[in-house]
C-alpha cells in the first residue's frame, strides 16, 4: 500500500516550463477568449493553450490578431461582452500594447496577463529582465511576480480569483522571468482539472454589454467634473485588494499545501543586511544569504510577491530593524534611482527605521546574477553598516564593463 501510495505521488509531478505552466492554469481557468499576437519569450503562452485548443482540451476561443495593442483590445471587448479573457505577452509587445493597459484598468475588467519580463529596446534584446514588469507599475493592473514555473502556475490561477472578485474587478500581470523561468523546465505540482476549476469558479459577469435588460456603456469620457473620483475609486479599489489577495493566497495554501504571501522573506528576522529583488533572483539570493551567515553575517532576503498594489506598510514592517537595504533593479532606471529602491524608501521614510539604502542596477538584457557577485554585495553592505556609512554611491551598475558606468550618486557625479 505504501509503495502504491509513493507511486501515486510520483504520478502527480510534472514537468513544465514557466510557459507551459502559464497554458495549464489558463485552461484549468476555463477561459473564454485568448486574444494574443506572440512575441518572444511569451510565445509558448499562447503557443500551447493554442494547442489545447486545436486539440479540443479547452471550449474557448483563440483569436490570434495583427498586433499587441489590437490583442489587449480584443481582450477588452471580450472582457465588456461579459467573457472570461487572458492573453500573454513581453517586452515590446507590452509597450505597443500599454495603451490599452490603462484603457482595461479604467474599465474595471478582470482580465489575466502572463506578462514573460523581457528587456526593452532599444537596442533591441530577446532576454529577460524588469523593463516590461515597471513600464505597468502606474498602469492600474494587479501585479504579481513568480519565481519558478510553479509559481507561474498558482500566481496565474490566483489572478482569476483575485480579479473577478466582486470587491476587486480588475485586471491582473502574472509575472514571470524571461527565459530563467519560461524557458526552464522544472517539476511542477498541478492541480487536478477539478480541483483548480473549482478554485477558480464560475465567471461573474458585472456590467456586461450584452445583458440588455441592463443596458451599460464602457470607456465613456469625463473631463474634470468627474474624472478624478473615477480614478480615486479605482485606485481605492487597487489598495484594498490586498485584503483579497491575502484571502486567495490562504484559499490557495488549502487545496495545495503551497503558501504565498504579499511580501516575501527569508531569514530577515534577525537580519542586519537584506537584499530585495523580484523574480529568479529572490531564489539565488537565498543560497547567498546562507553561505553569508556561516561567514557570521547576518544576512536575509525580502520579495515583494505583489508588486502592485505598493505593500508600503508591510514592507516598512520587515524592514523596521534592518542596518542595510540593498534594492536590485533589473531595469534601466533612465537617469534616476531604481523602482524598488523608490518603493522600498518610501515605505521607509516615515518610519523610525533608518538603513543604509542603496541601489544596485543588474542583469539587463539576460546577464547573469550569480551566488558569489550577490555575496559581495552582502560583504559590502556588512561593511557600510560597520562604518556607519555608504562606501560608495547610492548606484552601482554591477557587472557593467568601463569603470566609468559603475557608479552614480544623487549630485550625478
């Protein structure tokens, strides 16, 4: 019996690439519309719920467009017609579609995005980093961020129940690494067919264009007479749907065993340095934080799981007894501080904790991050908090070639 039981778990395991786990969860999802034009390294999104499709796994509809931005827009329309709508996308592709992000966002429609993080142009770059992710951070969208091709898979799941919950009704990015995770095959536990629709649930239609005995308009225009309590109520909405999220995370842990939380952490209990990162990075950092404390520092690790809504108390919360705060931004800040290094000050400055804050710039365009390049920036950090202050600037770009690159500070020198 027991031997029988170990097989039946065995059995259980797949193994998926992140993009791959993005196609399970939507068919599982249910969906009714994908809308999509493919771009690297999104493709095998759509690619393999498109084969589901062919197949005759999944009852919905596959309309593949003539560009990202008329992809979005088929979601949107769909979306107002009362459908469940997904799509998936990266990069160029995102910005060609932003437009219509925050035509989505206005419109309250609890469309799903697995958003694959690539580099943005120009020049032009295939591989992964946070570009695409921060070109959404003021678009109105949820924003979730994965690690692994499991986590890809339970994030994107939970985007469903996130946004069509009634309180919420809006839409949401899954995130995920370029190529590190879309491209990566590792095991992944799914849920069974069952189990995960009825996790996901029955589409709530709100305010659906083709219910006649209630007619509505959508996208309509205001002008200063009340446009600013349209966009005060969705933000409102952004803001308490961490209550949601909480709830579908817990939900979630019940019919899986896998805990999510808003904000990540790794040993920063008793941590004097943390790195906070999003993505693939989360997990390398946590090899270098242990390899830190057999070498007597106490080193720890934080994620913001949701990037979007900001989790401002929370992560003022983590950080309250922490001596050092190293923000990695995997994206081309454009003449100023990193993103996160922007969330994470804020949520500190009006608190009593004051760390040594500084911001590192890695991986564009797919370079590496790697365990021991983490361990010197953990070094450094130790090292600042013994001298009381920074060694350097508040940016270094790391592993950039020509000395001259490495540093900024706030002065430009």
């Amino acid at each position: 019996m027991a031997q029988n039981k170990k097989i039946m778990e065995l059995n259980e395991v797949e193994v998926w690439d992140g993009n791959y786990a993005n196609a399970s969860a939507l068919r599982q999802a249910g969906v009714d519309v994908v809308a999509a034009y493919p771009i690297t390294p999104s493709t095998g999104t759509v690619e393999n719920y498109a084969s589901f499709h062919a197949n005759g796994y999944v009852d919905g509809e596959v309309v593949i467009v003539e560009s990202e931005h008329a992809a979005m827009s088929g979601c949107v329309g769909a979306a107002a017609a009362g459908a469940r709508v997904a799509t998936a996308t990266a990069s160029q592709g995102l910005a060609l579609m932003i437009e219509v992000l925050y035509q989505a966002s206005g419109m309250r429609m609890p469309i799903v995005l697995c958003l694959v993080n690539r580099a943005l142009a120009s020049p032009l770059n295939v591989n992964g980093d946070h570009s695409d992710l921060y070109l959404t951070s003021q678009s109105g969208w949820i924003s979730l961020d994965a690690c692994n091709p499991q986590e890809a898979y339970d994030l994107t799941l939970c985007a469903f129940r996130i946004g069509e919950h009634k309180d919420v009704r809006l839409p949401v990015i899954s995130n995920q690494d370029g190529f590190m995770t879309s491209h990566t095959a590792q095991n992944v536990k799914p849920l069974s067919d069952e189990v995960a629709g009825a996790f996901v649930g029955e589409y709530l239609e709100v305010n659906s264009l083709l219910n006649f005995d209630k007619p509505v308009t959508h996208g309509v225009q205001t002008e200063s007479d009340w446009h600013m309590e349209h966009k005060a109520k969705q933000h409102d909405a952004m803001v308490k749907a961490s209550k949601v999220i909480e709830e579908v995370f817990e939900e979630f842990e019940k019919i899986s065993g896998r805990k999510y939380n808003l904000v990540e952490t790794y040993k920063t209990d008793d941590a004097d340095v943390v790195i906070v990162c999003l993505g693939t990075t989360y997990e390398t950092a946590q090899i270098a934080a242990d390899n830190m404390r057999e070498q007597g520092i106490k080193a720890g690790v934080l994620m913001p799981r949701v990037f979007r809504p900001t989790q401002v108390a929370l992560l003022a919360e983590k950080l309250q007894n922490v001596k050092a705060v190293v923000c990695m931004d995997r994206s081309a800040p454009g003449g100023q501080l990193g993103q996160l290094f922007q969330d994470i000050s804020a949520a500190l400055i009006n608190t009593p904790a004051r760390p040594l804050m500084s911001n590192k710039i890695y991986g564009l365009g797919g370079r590496d991050m790697t365990v021991l390049e983490l361990e010197d920036i953990y070094k450094e950090a130790a090292s600042d908090v013994k001298n009381g202050k920074l060694s350097g600037a508040i940016q270094e770009w790391i592993g950039v070639r020509g000395s001259e690159l490495k540093y900024y500070n706030v002065e430009g020198k």
